[in-house]
C-alpha cells in the first residue's frame, strides 16, 4: 500500500472529489465576487453575475486570468483578504516581466504545506526521513513549501537552500539525508559532484522530489541511476501555490493534482476551449480554497494533458503528465515547434549528459539551431575524427526526432555552466 499523508481525501471517491470540489467553488465564487473588485468587474465585462456560476459546469464561462492580468495590477492583484490577515508573500522570478506578488493568509500557508507533505509521504517519506532541502529559500517558492511540507510530515529538516555543493554533500553524508528536494538540474550536478569525490556509498538517499523545470524521462533514470534513488517529479507554480499543486507517487506516470484545493482544466491555447480529458493542451488552474490570493482559471502556458486513469497507488486523484515545457519556451524553428525537452531526451538516449546549450539564430533570414553538448568523461576523445563522427551521429538522431538540421558541437566536460537553480539552456538571439 502506498505511503499517505492524508490518506482519506487522497483516495476520496471521484464522485466525492466532484462534490466536494463543486461545494468550495461556489464558496470562493461568492469570496471573489465580494472581495476581489478586479476580478468581479472582469466578470461584469463578460455579462456574468455571480448567480451565472452555480457549479464548475459553468466554469467555461469565466474569463481566464493571465500572467499579465496579474502584473497590471502590480503589486495587490487579486489580493482578497485585508493585508492585515495576510502572513506572507512569495513572489515570481519576473525573468519575463515585472514580479507576480502571491499573498497567503495561515490557512492559505497551511494548504500548501499539506500539499508538499502529500508529495514527501507519496515517496514513502515519514518522521523517520531525513530531508534535505536544496531548492532556493527566499521569494522562490521551492524552498519554503517543502521545508514546511517536510515539517508537517514530522521530517529532520535540513534548510539547506541552493549552492555550496561542498556544503550539500558534506550535511548529505553527516547526517544520512535520505530524501533530497532541489531542480532536476542541480541534481545531475550533485550527482556528477558525488562520483567525482568518491562518495557513492557514503550517501544514504533512497529518493528526490524534483521540479520548477521541465525534465525528461531519460534524465530521470540517469539521475536515478548515477543516485541509486527513485526519482519523483513534482510541480507548481507561485500563481497557484508552489511546489505541490500536483506530485509523483510510486507509479511514476504522472503528478496527482491535489484536486481538493485546485480545479484543473486543459484548454485550447489558440481558442481557449475547454478540450476533453486525455488532449493535449495548455493547464489552467482555479484555487478552490485559497484566502488571499484566490487566482481564477488561470493559464499557465504549460502544455499537458489529464488523466484519470486509476492508479495504482490508490490515490483518486486526477494525473498531470509530465509538462512538455511552457508555451513560451517552445521554440519555432523554420515553421517548426522544438521544445528542448526533445533535445534533451536525444541527446541523453545519446549517452550524453544533460549539460548542453541551445543557441537559436537568424542568419540570411532563416532560423539556425545550434547545439553545444558536453562531452562525458567517458567520451572524452581529442582525436578530431572521432569527435566529428560522435557529431553526425547526434546530428542524425536530432533530424530524425525534430525533423529539421541542427548544427552539433561537442565541447569539453565541465565546460557549460552548471544550475543550482533553474537551468537557463536557451539562448534565443533572433531579433524578431
Ligand atoms: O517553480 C514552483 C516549484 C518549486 C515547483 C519547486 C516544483 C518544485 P515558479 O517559479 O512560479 O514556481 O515556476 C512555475 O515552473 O509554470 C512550469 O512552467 C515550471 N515547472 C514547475 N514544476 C515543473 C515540473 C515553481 N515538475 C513554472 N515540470 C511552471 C515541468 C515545471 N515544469
């Protein structure tokens, strides 16, 4: 039997999940409509009254909210609790843009950590875990959500924050961490830290939670074998929460959407129509309990599709595939749509590393794709013909997966910047 938290609500009927969902929508309906003016005047924009929205079948008639909805009312947007009930903020990178500002009152921080310690549990994690949070502490919402997640569970809590690799191993190895919180990036880079010192059998990990960024089924299994863990995947967004609005259990097939705090659905990007489970389309989430920063139908640009197909860890719980990554970091190159997810999987199913640049450009008018893909110490080689047949073969691999050329350097190891964060691998330099 799989590990719970809060096992009663995780294995809640469908039926149930529906009905309980339909009873808090119509709650926070009636919470934004009277606290929330900007979105109560969106509604009235659109002829709605707040007797237009009985149930979540009448969900497809709201208007959406969108990042940039958020950042025009920078810095109170959809704030619906006086600031004095609220007890924290977290905030966006504001990589794209100005910063998203999201406000929690206690119970709003309270769901949230409930939800991280449903993704610790789901990997087996109990009281008896050490774990080891390595996700930046701060604005970023990674830190804070599973540290307190990790505490609600009754976990050894070790706050590590990113960086200081020396640091991580050293409090990974002294106090046998055995569930490790960070990027999927900084893990392969823990890992590679790991062999290079030597400290294989000095680590006591048996699992990560690894999110805030696309990654691949490949790069999980190298990171599970070069580990000897199991390595889940974890997902959220600050809009929303942060990490846990959906997690891995022992299946590995997908996140289970915490549905008895956030409603999911896919829709169209280009129409905004709401697709049919099992299509593939852009996520949009509405907060079914959330006090002070109650977000309705919003689109998150990560493209995904929904299932609910039973699981078999019992959880009810609808699933979110793996995102393919976000609508705006798909790339289009010649006409066509690359994610660098499918770079990575070629390039790991390759036996390289994920370690690898994308550098996209205009010359002549017409786009270029350049991939810079570190060497493994392994096939490290200075002979030139060698490296140039290792090049056509990845360029090969690429052309049968994207469809299009992409121009192939491979460089030394250690050569491209390691993440202790979010990996940044795209370079764009086309002046559109
Ligand atoms: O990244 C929250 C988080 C922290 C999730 C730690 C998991 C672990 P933001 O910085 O607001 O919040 O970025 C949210 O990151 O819309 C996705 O595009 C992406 N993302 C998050 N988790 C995953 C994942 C945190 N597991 C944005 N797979 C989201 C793919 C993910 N993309």
């Amino acid at each position: 039997m799989s590990n719970y938290f809060q096992p009663a609500i995780e294995t809640m009927p469908a039926a149930q999940i529906k009905a309980l969902q339909n009873e808090k929508f119509r709650k926070q309906m009636a919470h934004v409509w009277n606290d929330c003016p900007d979105y109560r005047r969106k509604m009235e924009a659109a002829g709605l009254t707040l007797d237009d929205i009985q149930s979540l079948d009448d969900i497809g008639k709201l208007p959406f909210t969108s990042k940039d909805d958020l950042r025009e009312h920078y810095p109170y947007a959809m704030l619906a609790k006086p600031l004095a009930d609220c007890v924290r903020i977290q905030s966006t990178s504001g990589t794209t843009g100005k910063r998203v500002i999201a406000y929690y009152t206690q119970h709003d921080i309270d769901i949230w950590e409930e939800c991280c310690a449903r993704a610790i549990a789901a990997t087996g994690g109990t009281k008896e875990d050490v774990v080891q949070v390595s996700y930046g502490y701060g604005l970023f919402t990674g830190g804070p959500g599973l540290n307190g997640g990790s505490h609600k569970l009754g976990c050894l809590t070790l706050p590590m924050s990113s960086g200081n690799t020396d640091r991580q191993l050293q409090f990974m190895t002294d106090l046998g961490a055995t569930i490790i919180c960070c990027t999927p990036s900084y893990a392969a880079y823990l890992a590679e830290s790991i062999k290079e010192r030597g400290l294989r059998d000095q680590i006591k990990l048996k699992a990560g939670i690894f999110g805030a960024e696309a990654w691949s089924e490949e790069m999980r299994r190298d990171i599970e074998q070069s580990l000897g863990i199991k390595a889940y995947d974890i997902y959220g967004l600050t809009e929303i929460s942060g990490p846990g609005v959906s997690f891995e259990c022992e299946e590995q097939t997908g996140m289970h959407i915490n549905e008895d705090h956030f409603y999911a659905e896919i829709i169209d990007p280009d129409t905004g129509e709401i697709l049919p489970e099992g299509a593939e389309g852009e996520l949009v989430f509405t907060c079914l309990d959330k006090e002070a920063f109650p977000v309705i139908r919003y689109r998150t640009k990560d493209i995904c599709v929904l299932t609910r197909k039973t699981c078999s860890c019992g959880r009810t719980f609808i699933k979110m595939v793996k995102p393919r990554g976000r609508s705006d970091d798909m790339l289009i190159i010649k006409g066509v749509n690359v994610f660098p997810s499918q770079i990575e999987a070629v390039l790991l199913e390759q036996g390289y590393q994920a370690n690898y640049q994308l550098i996209v450009d205009r010359v002549n008018n017409s786009d270029t794709l350049d991939v810079n893909v570190e060497m493994t110490p392994e096939k490290f080689t200075d002979n030139l013909g060698q490296v140039s047949e290792m090049e056509k073969k990845l360029v090969a691999a690429l052309k049968a997966m994207l469809g299009i050329y992409a121009k192939v350097h491979l460089v030394a190891p250690k050569s491209i910047t390691r993440s202790e964060g979010k990996a940044v691998r795209v370079i764009d330099n086309r002046k559109i």
